[in-house]
C-alpha cells in the first residue's frame, strides 16, 4: 500500500542543495550512492546541476510522473509545495523539514494546513521533522542517515531521528542489517499503524523494531499487532512513563490506573515484546533476527568456567526458564567422552583447558537432544582456549538444527576476533551471561504471546442487554453520570452478576411485601441524608427473617431516627441481604482515552489501598487473560485458602470477571466502575456494592 | 604484609618448562615479558637453560634467598615441594597447580596435607588452582594471564581465574588498568580477608574489585570491609545465590533468613557495592576508577536528543537520585547562548544541530553550577554532530571541575572515535543511558555507605545481663534448648524490653496474692498438656481485675477443667495481662553460620507469612540500621496510621529492636527468636509472646 515511500519508479527532492554542508546536498548525495535506480529530479531554483543530474526550478517543471517527492526546504515555504506536489499527483511524499508543532502555536499551525492539503489531494505523507526513509533492498536511501545501512530482515520504525541515527551507527558496526528504515517524526500523516500494516505481509521482514514516543491510535494499534506478531515479533521501546491519564479519576480503579499501566497492558494484549531500555532493544534486535524462535523454555549451559555458570542457571530461574534435562543417552555419550572431572549434568562444565574440539562434541551431542530447546555458549579466554575455533563451530553446528544459540564470549581483546565470527553467521554474542538469557527470556515470550493469542477465548454470555440500555438512556436523559447502590447492582444482575438482594422500603407494608417475597437474613438501615452516624441514631437493625420482625424494624428505626433528629430528611428504610464471610475482592474498570476499558482486579481492603497488588488488562478479555490476572496478584494465596481459610471460589470469580468485560464492551459510555467488595466464599460469589461512572 | 607477593627480591618458578605449551614455560615467560627486574630462578631437574636463564634441579640448589616461590606442578608432588620451600625460608608461595579439593575427596586429602606444611613453616601461601599474581607497578606478572595489563589503579582480587582471565582481556580493550590483580583460587592460606587488608594501606590501589563464590569469615569480613570503604570503594560480584542455611530452622525468622539474605544483610552492613552482573562490576569498576565520587545526587542531562533524555530521567528517578535544578544565574546564561527551542531546564536539550561549540558552552555553564554533582553527556550521532570534538570538549571540561561525568555516545560504528578519546581521558561512556545512572547511583550509595558507617551508633542499655546469664546457664545445665512463654519474657524483661505480666498461679491463694500485686486487666487459662480445647473445657475467664474475681476463676476454671477430661493432668492457671488493640509486629533473630545474628522485622500475621514483608539486618544493630529496617518494608504505613487508625509508637519499635540486638550480641548461644506479636500501641509497646532456641 505504502510501496512508492519503498520502491519508487522516480523520485523529486524539493531542496536540492550544491552545498555539501546543507541536507538538500546530503539526501541527494545518498540516493546515487545508496544505488538508486530510478529516475531523480533534484528541484533547486537557483543550481543548474547538482552532483552531475539536471536540476529542475520547480516541481511542475519536471517533465515526469513523480511517484515519491522529499521535501527539505525551510517550513515556512513547505505547505506551498506541497500543494504543487498534489497538483502534480504525487504519491507519497516525506517531508524532512523541522519547524511544525515540534516547535509550538505557529509550528502547529503549519502543520494543520499541512494536514488540510495532503487530505484535499489524497496524498500520503511521512513526516515532518524526520530522518527519512531507507529501503535497503530497493537500494533507496531517501534521507539524511550517515550512510546506506547494510541489508538485512529488521525493519526498524521509529519516531525519534536521532535514536534512528544510533541505531542505524550501531547496526554498521555490529553487522546487523536492516530491511526498511523509517523515521516518521511527528506523524502528520502516515504513523506507526500504516507503517506496521505496511511490514505485516513484506516478504523482507522477519522481525519489527519499533520506538515511540506516543500512539496515534491505541485500539487500533492492539488490534493491529494482535495479527502482526503471529506473523512477525514486534519489538517497542517507548519512552516517557507518561502522567496518569486520567488525574480526576472518582473510582479506586481509576486512580490506579494511569496510562503506562493502560500501555503495559495493551502490550499484554498484544504481544508485543517491550525492551526496557535501549540495550535490550539491541539485544532483542539480535536474537530475533539471528536466531529461530524457540520452541519451548528448556536451555542447555555450555561453559569453561564455574562463577559464570552459576549466575547463568541463577537467571535462567530468576526469568522462569528452564535449565533443559538431558537424555539418557545424552548423559551417557557426554560421559564417554568428557573428561571425569567435568560437570556432565545441565550446565555442562567441559573446564578450563577445553579446546575447541571438546565444545564441538558437547554441542554437537545436545543441539539434537529433545529435551533442549535452546543453548547458551560460554567462553572464558583462558590460556589453552581456541576461541576463533570455538566460534566457527559454534556457527558451524547451529546451523545444523532449527535451535535457538547464543554465545556469551566474555572479556575484550582476546575474544574479539571469535565474536566477530559469531556476528558473521549471525550468533548473537552477549557481554554477559545474564544477557543471554534476557534475551532467550524474550523470545519465549513471544512464544507463548503467540499461543495466548490464539488460544484465548472470548466468552458470550447470556445478558439483558436491552435492559441495561434502557437504565442507561433513563440516566442519561436524567443527567445521573454517578450511580451505585440499588441501581448499580440492577445493570450487574441483567448482565448475571450475582448481587446482594436490597430494597429501599418507605412504609411498613413494604417491608412486609419484600420479606414475603424474599428469604434470607437481612439488615435494615436509616436512609436519610441528615444521618451519617446510623448506629449512634437507632438507625440499624440486624438478623431480620420475616416480615413481622420487618414491619416493627421499619418503625423502630423511622422512630428514633426523627427521636435523633427530629428535623432529619427520610427516604425509607433500606433492606440488604446479610452476606456471610468471605474474601473480599474488587473489580473495577477506568476507561482509558487509548487503549479503552481497562479492568482491574484485586483482593479489597488493605490490599488494593496499600499494597496497591492489583493486575489490569484491557477489555474485552479472554478466559486467559483472567486467568493470568488472578494469578498475578501477589495475595493469590488469600483466595487459595490461606492458613486454616476455606479456598475460594476462583470461578466465581473469573466469570464475574468475564461478564465485566462483556458489560463494559457493550456500553462504551461507562467510564468507571468500582465492584467492591464482592465478596468470595467457598462456593459462589456476591456483589456487595458498586458504583458506576458514566461519561454521556 | 603481603609485600613478597607483589615486590619481592627474588623468583623461583618449581615446573618451569621448555615447552611453549605449558604453563610452565607460559609463566616463565610471564615473568620475563613483565619486566620484572628481580632475581628469577627456573627449576627443573631435566633443563639445563630456559628462556636464557639458568636452570636449577631443585630448590635446595638455587644459591640464593627465595622470597616468592610459583608452584606449577602436577598436584601429587606439590606437598613435597612445599615442604622443600619451608625449609629453605621462603616466605610466599603461588600455588598454580590444579587437582586439590576442587576435584573430591582425593583432592581434599592433598589439600589439608598442603594446609598442614604451611602452618608448620609459617609461610603464605595463594592458591592452590589458581592463575597467580600481577603487580603492574613492581612489573612483576606471576601468572599464566595472556599478557600483563595495563597499569592503574584498580585492584582485582578474584577467586575463579577464569573470571580473572575475562576481565583482564576486557580491561585491555576498555583502556582500563589494574594495580594488583591476584587469583586466590581455592584459598588453602591467603583469603579475600588477608588480601583486602593488605589493599587497604596500598597507596597504588583507589578502588577494590572483588568476586566471590564463598566467604571466609563472615563477621571478620564485615569488620574489615566496613573500616576499607571508608578509605576506598570496595566493589563486589559474588556468584550463586546460596541455598537457605538453615533449612531445619525452627522459627519463621529461620525458615526465612536464607543465606542470600544474611549475605545482602552483611553488604548492607559493611558498605560493599554489590554489583549484581558482570557488565555491572565491570560498569562501576570504570565509574569508581575514573571519576571522582559523587559528592550529592542531583544529576544534570545534556542532550541533542529527546528520546534518550526522557529514558534518563525516568531512570534518575526511578533510582532515586535527583534532576539538578540550576541557579537563576546559570539558567541566564543557558538562555543567553542556546537556541530559543532548546531546552533550557535540566535536561538540557541542545538539539539535534548542536556542534561541539554548543555541547562546550553548556557543560561550562553547569559543571560549576554548586547545584550540580554529576553529569551525563548524551550524544546522537546525527548528521552534524561534531563526535571527535565534543568528546575532546567533555575532556577538556571535566578536568577543570571535581565533578563526575559520564557519558553516553549512543551508537556503533561513527561514535568509536569519540569513545576511544572518552576512554583515553578517563570518561566512562555507557552504551545505554540507564546504565549511567546505574553506574551513577553506585555512587551515590557509597557516599551514603560511608556517611552511615560513620554516623550510626551503637546504644548500650542498661540491663540485667547477669541475671539473663544466669537463666541461660541454667536452661543449659538442664539442657532445655527451646524456651518460650513465661520465662522468655522474663529474659526480654531484664534487657529492658516491655512485656505483657504473667504469672503461673498453682492455687487459689497464688491468684489472689498476684492480683493484689499487680493492676490491670487479666485473662485466666488453664495449663494442662491434655487440654488443647481450652475454651471449650470451660478453661479461659477474660476481664479479672480483682484478687476475688481471681480466687473465684481459679476454682471455677478448675473445677470445669476436671468435668470436660477427668483425667487431665493440670500444671495450673495462668494469669496474664490483656492487651489493648494495636498493630502486631514480629521481631525475629536468626543466628547464620557466616556472619551471625540476623535481625528481622516486619509486620506480623499474615504480612510475614503471606508477603514476606520482613527487613534484615546483621547485629550489632546502630540507630540508623534500625531506622531503615523500618523504613524498608512496604506496610510502613500500617505503622504510620493507615485509613482511621492512629499512628503506632514507632519509636517503641525501635527501641526494642537495639535491646534485642544488644540482648543476642552478649549471648551468641541463642541460634533463633521469634518475639511474635508484640503489639504496637499509640504509645509503648508490649511483648505478647516470645521463643528462644538456644545452641549449646
């Protein structure tokens, strides 16, 4: 779709420039050098020629059908061009020029007209404020970057220039190469959801390296790399722990719930693997362009020396992988030939003087064994070891089996020639044992975001949807936007949430009514907005089953409520189930402005307020997805059955979690909700209270 | 003390060889290649002449005193050998030789054999399985390293030689020198105690690198390294997380005082920089030996790009330490010379077109600014950024100020050039921004370190020790080893520590005699080993408050008592204190192997047994250990007031904790305590229960 910014028949730069200093000389420079093979129109009003090719005074001068134009002219003058570009019928243009909503009020201006005009023609532009773009296939490099980066199957897509630029310089010098290249700035047009539909289905790109400073879309973007990452990994960085998004947050929930929590769980949604810092970006880089994905968690350590083993296997354990368990009759081959001093079981010690010959037989022997999916390489430069031997069988064997490999030769100097071997038959070599397994760790993920994807499934419930619409409409005709309580609970109970029975009875008779109609032990409370302290008023009566002990409960109350206050507003009696004990849990929902309904699950009380141990995901959930919530929760124990307490009902739970999801899909007008408590007993579950937040 | 190790007169290498393949020949060489400018003497009773030296048949031979003997030899003759060097008055000897107690019990035999000579003669010995001794300042490499590195003043002191070998290889890429670098192997004589004590004094030595698989002695390694650092940093990788070391432990304070535990505990204690990987150590080895440290926290970022500085200041924040804010005066002058869209606050962002001129003019501008303690220099190679000459800039800058600056040259290929003259001029430049904090932050902690080794004190209370003496050595002659209840707080009351009053009554007169002598509130229980069902078997009275109601409870709990197991055998009523409502916090003492006793604490019920939320601390305890034993766990706030609740007397806590320290430090015979609850109040504290393990 994107193709002519990739693969253009012939190309304009507005800006050409004769001096060498100035980016219109640059750009110009790296399409000949870069090995262009399409036509080029370098636009300059003043220069006859630059760099041996004709220059054109304007763009409509150009007698040609231009499929892709880069502009790097003052921004002042660029909308003008613009113009003249859609006049021209351009496909696709990249706007190198700074000076838009970047630099403040008159920048944004700019770039709102800039807007207006690429709409008014049906253009696609990359841009502005941008590095460029590069196609290393295509041999197109349309942009200011040092130099044409080596060609590989990385696509890299980044809205920071200068980060593009440490990549790029990174990637020449660790034989990394690259197939696309884009540096999309501030996104006037073209951002990271056309860039990622664009790579999805490109045949030269194995893996997706992204950095952001903000989404366009979130929904979008969940939905999108949800398809992409079973075809490819994406990789994100992105900077800047943004603020909460939502500061006046009324519910529990949306006060802990800012827009890195929405963020990460969109990643957890998605599958896409987050680098933490620059250098794991790097090191995920590597791993995922060099090696095949794994197909399970079982690692194998070869190494010449003990303290770095130890800290590997303490890793592999930390990162929840699984040192591999050999066979049997790996065990025995190893033995036969080892000598008796090494260590035979995972992580293998072949010791100190092993030369390359002794780790070509090690790896040789595990690299087919079934229990092992993946294999650490470590490398001490001790005196008799052959580390450029060493290196070039490790390239050799891996070669062999569809095994991940990775290598952790560590020191300087000395291992430099044997890393470089391992660069060129692209064995990612790690500074450190703890970074090889970073990086393994990464790869699993995706592995198992792979299989979660696929095998999570969404659960439709039986609701009264109509119902809760019709609730909903009377609130926002009303102009109620706070509802809890009585109401509250109505919408849970349309959507099968099971809640505590209540009733707000204004006489006696009604009392009556509702415990003829209703068995059970209840509570009966004061409603009046004069009486905060009910107890201190008479206000509350416990343990009432029938309707006569209703009926004088109704008038005890009423009595020495007015005895209390006598100037007391009254608005009935309230009578609410008595629950038995049980865990409390809460359940919540804030609407995040990305990524949506993000739901929040945790056990109630001190738990959510201190110890804040709550997980979130981003609705609509999947049986996984609540899953993985309940058992990310720190205080899982709790609800398992903690010291001599019952274990919950963590079904209970899940489904109540579930049709959650489902309420809060089908009325996108909820903004917040808090469930709490709901209360967890041994069988079953029950809503005690809740309160809604709706934005009309 | 160790001098002849690192300097000495004279040299024998025992094994030396004339075959290039082994280490023999590869020491020898060593030695020579070195520059050593002592006596060296070869022996070998085949060899006539090696490496143009005179060769000797045996020790006894050699015509000269021998200071320092290298011993490299196949471990069978390395006993007789040794013998053969006591006898002829060498004073330090390098065991090269492998195959002792690294390889079973076989091994182990030769060793304590080895043991056995060194203490009959008196000498030092280092090794045995290790890669030797270099020195860069005597010229003296008496090991089989690949070559001798560079000189500086780093000391390393490593017990696996293959980690040795890694980061010797390292340091000579990286342009770092070593001072000392010495292979202890496996410490049958010399240990890291001995080794740091003779760095300690080194005037050639600035920063101590340390790695460790085991430690020595535990306590004497706290006292020394805590009395080292503050002289020089002291920076530690220990490898192997070790197994719990007391897996039979009675108390919980036991079962969760692993020996990681003790260990970070003991770091806490002593102000080691405990680096957590090897790219780590290797990242605070060059911060430490580059830079002057930190002398405050507050860190100023230079930029020409967003990305990275928002990376970095979430990190600067996330690890405490703090964005400078400038003076007015600086903020002038930054105005006065950057661009208007530059970023005038810290981070400073001098934009992606900055040439060194700018990056000059900024560092100028803050390096002097008093609230300003340490830099980062960010560097995008971006197409106009000057690499060379803003590394030459940053040089020239940082000489001018006692300030720490760290620099980060984002990139590969093109950033080489600025990072080599970075490195040439003892500017750490880290790949990553994160990892300049990180490496920033080391520092910070050990100006924190050093201050709070120096401020902390330790209170001694008045107590009764002879009495608590006494007790113990009663408990011992009955061989009691478990105590609790009645005269555990007995023991807690001597030392000081308020506990709840109580009292085994054997009859009525007992009841009556106890209530006229103490006031409060009082619960009555039966004691019986046949009773567990007190409540039920009519054998608890709450609310006594008088000598009657006493008298009264007695019978009535007796009597009752009698009818629910006629055949109970009754020890007596206990009568002890009720307590007030307050939070339930556990202290717990746990006696580790290596460095003592291990003070936990934390919040009791389920925040120990479910969260884990427990702090630890290695006795004697100073006012500030105690103070961040508080402050470390999560539930602080519980303590703080939480919701409604007042706050707790805090420094009842406190208090209690430094009695229970000094109460374990005068009897090292108790292994384990569990004071669980003791119940904090608004004001005081009170012991509920206690029990003590004894180890006699």
């Amino acid at each position: 779709m994107l193709n002519y910014f990739f693969n253009p028949e012939s190309v304009c730069l507005i800006g050409a420039s004769t001096n060498p200093e100035k980016l219109g000389f640059k750009i110009l420079k790296n399409i000949i050098d870069g090995g262009y093979k399409g036509k080029i129109f370098p636009v300059n009003p003043k220069a006859e020629q630059i760099l041996n090719l004709k220059c054109y005074k304007n763009v409509s001068e150009i007698p040609y059908f231009i499929e892709l134009a880069i502009v790097a002219i003052p921004s002042d003058f660029v909308c003008e061009v613009v113009e003249e570009l859609g006049k021209k019928c351009v496909k696709g243009v990249i706007i190198i020029s700074a000076g838009f909503k970047e630099t403040g009020e008159e920048g944004k201006k700019k770039e709102e007209k800039l807007k207006e005009i690429i709409k008014k023609y049906n253009m696609r532009v990359i841009g502005p404020n941008c590095l460029g773009v590069i196609d290393t296939k295509n041999k197109l490099n349309a942009s200011f970057a040092f130099e044409m980066p080596q060609s590989g199957k990385i696509s890299f897509i980044t809205q920071s220039g200068a980060l593009g630029t440490a990549i790029l310089d990174w990637s020449m010098k660790e034989n990394v190469g690259f197939s696309k290249f884009v540096s999309f700035g501030n996104k006037v047009d073209v951002s990271e959801i056309d860039l990622i539909e664009e790579l999805e289905n490109d045949p030269d790109t194995n893996v997706i390296l992204l950095y952001l400073e903000s989404i366009t879309d979130g929904r979008k973007f969940i939905d999108l790399t949800k398809r992409v990452i079973q075809k490819k990994p994406i990789i994100l960085i992105k900077s800047g722990k943004t603020e909460s998004g939502s500061k006046s947050a009324i519910s529990h929930t949306g006060s802990l719930s800012g827009s890195d929590i929405a963020f990460n769980a969109a990643i957890k949604k998605s599958g896409i693997i987050r680098a933490n810092t620059v250098e794991e970006l790097f090191d995920y880089a590597l791993i995922f362009s060099y090696q095949p994905v794994l197909k399970g968690n079982r690692i194998c350590v070869i190494t010449n020396a003990g303290g770095p083993s130890v800290m590997t296997v303490d890793m592999i354990e930390e990162k929840g992988l699984n040192l591999a368990k050999f066979s049997l009759q790996t065990i025995e081959n190893l033995k036969s030939f080892l000598p008796p001093a090494s260590n035979i079981n995972n992580p293998i010690d072949v010791l100190g003087d092993a030369k390359a010959d002794r780790y070509e037989k090690v790896i040789e022997e595990v690299i087919f064994d079934d229990n092992v999916d993946g294999i650490i390489v470590i490398l001490t430069p001790q005196i008799t070891t052959q580390i450029r031997e060493t290196a070039e069988i490790i390239a050799r064997i891996s070669k062999k089996c569809e095994k991940s490999v990775v290598a952790c030769f560590m020191g300087g100097k000395r291992v430099e020639e044997g890393i470089n071997i391992l660069k060129q038959n692209k064995i990612p070599n790690y500074f450190s044992p703890e970074r090889c397994v970073i990086s393994l760790k990464a790869m699993d993920d995706y592995r198992k975001f792979k299989e979660k994807v696929i095998k999570g499934k969404y659960i439709e419930f039986k609701v009264e949807k109509e119902k809760v619409r019709e609730k909903i409409e009377n609130f926002k005709n009303q102009k109620i936007s706070i509802i809890g309580d009585i109401e509250g609970r109505e919408i849970l109970s349309f959507y099968g949430i099971n809640t505590i029975t209540s009733f707000l009875a204004k006489n006696q008779e009604e009392c009556e009514k509702f415990l003829e109609e209703n068995k059970g032990v209840f509570v009966m409370k004061v409603v009046s907005p004069d009486i905060i302290h009910k107890t201190e008023a008479g206000g509350i009566k416990l343990g009432i089953r029938t309707a006569k002990q209703a009926k004088q409960a109704f008038e005890e109350i009423i009595n020495s409520s007015i005895k209390y206050k006598p100037d007391a507003r009254i608005i009935g009696v309230q009578i609410q189930e008595m629950v038995e004990k049980g865990v409390e849990v809460i359940i919540g929902v804030n609407k995040d402005i990305q990524f949506g309904h993000l739901i929040m699950f945790g056990l109630g009380g001190i738990y959510v307020e201190l110890l804040k141990d709550v997980s979130f995901r981003i609705a609509p959930l999947t049986d996984i997805d609540v899953d993985e919530m309940i058992n990310e929760i720190k205080t899982l124990r709790i609800l398992k059955g903690f010291r001599n307490m019952p274990a919950c009902d963590i079904d209970a739970i899940k489904e109540t979690i579930l049709r959650v999801s489902q309420l809060v899909c089908d009325f996108p007008e909820i903004k917040e909700m808090d469930i709490n408590p709901i209360i967890v007993k041994e069988k079953d579950s029950i809503v005690v209270d809740v309160r809604f937040v709706f934005d009309f």
